[in-house]
C-alpha cells in the first residue's frame, strides 16, 4: 500500500504542466554492486548473536519519467524511476538455523535533479531520491536443536527504504528517435529491516547498492 501511494504520489507531480518545460523519458540499464550485513539470534533470544555479511554484483535494467523546469542558470528535473524486476535469493542458513528464500525488487525512486548546461550540450547533474524496494521472505522454516523446537513460520513481506544520490553527466545526441544520453554513478543506503519468527529467533539486515548507470531518453 505504501509503494502505492508512493507511486500515485510521484504520477501527480510529474502531471503538473505548470512545472514543466519538457518532459523526458528512457531507459537505464545498470550495474551494481548489492552489499549487506546483519545479525541474528541463532536459537532463543537468550543466546548470542552471530553477524555476516556478503555482496553481489549483478545487471538490472529501469525506466523512468521526468518533468523538467528550466532556469536562467540550470535546470531541475522532478522524476520517477521503476526498476520492474524482481530476483530471488538462494535459501538461506541451514542446519541449526533458519531456512528461507528471499525475493527483491521493484523498486521506485522518486527523485529531484538539478543540473548545469556547461558546452557542445554537454551537462553535469546531481540527484537526491526517495527509494522504496519490496522484499518478500516465504518458505521459512526453523530447524530443531537442544534450545528449541523445530517451526515452520508464514510467509512475510517487507518495505526496504532508502536514500539514493547520484552524480553523473548527460549529452545531447541525435540517434533515431534518442535525445540524450547519460552516465552515472549512484548510491542508495536502505534502512534496517527485521524479522522474528515463531521461535522468536530475530534476523536484522542492513544493506547498499552502488551502481553505474547508462541512460537514454527522449524529450516532449
């Protein structure tokens, strides 16, 4: 419901045309780096906590809209970006542990973009978003050991937020029906999310994704 709302909320203020002098769309094929970390009670909450940590590199591809407003000095660019993609993650833990398979994506980042015309229809950019991704956790099941029984727990899905800013640059072309293309880096730092299961075993993660991205679009 959140991503929702998050969605109708970004359509509306792109649908403003007082805003805008033009409105731009594409595509962004990228790839990133996704690197997390987390903690868990490994039987009762009585008993210590283990961390780990691991990464993964991976392709992903986007679209995305803007509404963009020029100035004397620079523009700035209101836009919505949806990765439509999902990927599932092998189980997870294993013996004494919690099995589980994990499942990302969807993405949407509202964002502003303020950028700089410098020469030749060469511009430099900056970017400062809103992210939210899903996450969807089924098949878990708790394994049994001498501190507690075995269980198997309901599926769950989870909200993961995040910052994301980027940093990039953008050139005018004409290639068919392609009025720009652009180059960037970007960042997104997601909130923690947790998950405790029946056997009040908890699982808290953290996690980033950097990514390079290659952009083109056209402008109405």
């Amino acid at each position: 419901m959140k991503k929702i709302t998050l969605a109708i909320s970004g359509l509306v203020l792109l649908a403003g045309s007082a805003f805008a002098d033009s409105t731009n769309i594409g595509a962004k094929l990228s790839y990133g780096n996704f690197d997390a970390s987390g903690t868990e009670t490994q039987n009762l909450t009585s008993d210590p906590k283990l961390t780990s940590s691991g990464d993964a590199n991976f392709p992903f591809a986007s679209i995305f809209l803007e509404r963009e407003k020029e100035f004397s000095n620079f523009n700035v660019a209101l836009g919505l970006d949806f990765i439509p993609l999902t990927a599932e993650i092998d189980k997870l833990g294993g013996g004494d542990g919690t099995d589980a398979t994990v499942e990302v994506g969807n993405q949407i980042t509202l964002y502003v973009q303020p950028s700089k015309e410098l020469s030749n229809g060469l511009k430099v950019f900056g970017k400062l978003g809103y992210s939210r991704m899903s996450v969807d956790i089924t098949d878990i099941t708790r394994q049994a050991t001498t501190a507690g029984t075995a269980s198997t727990d309901g599926s769950t899905s989870k909200d993961l937020d995040g910052i994301t800013v980027g940093l990039g640059v953008e050139k005018s072309v004409s290639a068919g029906p392609f009025d720009f293309i652009r180059l960037e880096a970007s960042y997104t730092d997601y909130d923690s999310i947790s998950h405790t299961n029946s056997n009040s075993k908890k699982l808290t993660a953290d996690a980033d994704l950097t990514a390079i991205n290659l952009s083109i679009g056209k402008k109405f």
